[in-house]
C-alpha cells in the first residue's frame, strides 16, 4: 500500500472575507474530488481572508501512479482562475 499526499499553499485575490474565501474553497475542493477521487482538507490558514493551505491523499498499489494522481491535481489547481498555487511538497509513504 502506498499514501501520497501533497500540501499546496494557495493565495485567493479575490475572497474579500472569510465566507468568500470558503465558497472558493468549497467549489475547488468539490471539483478536485470529483474528478481525481482523492481525500481534500483545508488544513491551515483557516482565520486569513486570502490565503489558504490543502492537504490532498491518495492511497494506491504503485508509488508512481500515486505521483501522477497528484501531479495532474496540482496541474488542475493551477489552472483554476480563482487561486494562486505558492507553492506545494508531494511526499509518497
């Protein structure tokens, strides 16, 4: 069995309070699992208006598809209009 998990630090220009910076949130993390079937948390960074960090799992047979999985997510967040992606570490268990 093989965890990959990836923590990705995210600006939100746009979220001028904390319920606008939750309706981003909720909307990205919706669609990431639903098109990655993965594990999505808001894991720090709950009190700031624009900023946020997500922590995303996958559990698999292979670490190298674990990486993909997560790969393509990052790739996915960055296309995303509504966030900025800070920066990110991947780690496979």
């Amino acid at each position: 069995m093989v965890v990959g998990v990836i923590q990705v630090d995210l600006s939100i220009p746009a979220a001028d309070s904390l319920k606008g910076k939750r309706m981003v949130l909720r909307s990205l993390k919706d669609r990431i699992r639903n098109n990655f079937n993965v594990s999505v948390a808001e894991i720090a960074d709950n009190d700031q208006w624009t900023s946020a960090t997500i922590g995303i799992a996958t559990i698999c047979n292979d670490g190298r598809f674990a990486n993909q999985v997560l790969s393509k997510v990052v790739d996915f967040i960055e296309k995303s209009r509504d966030v900025i992606v800070d920066d990110y570490s991947l780690t496979i268990l």
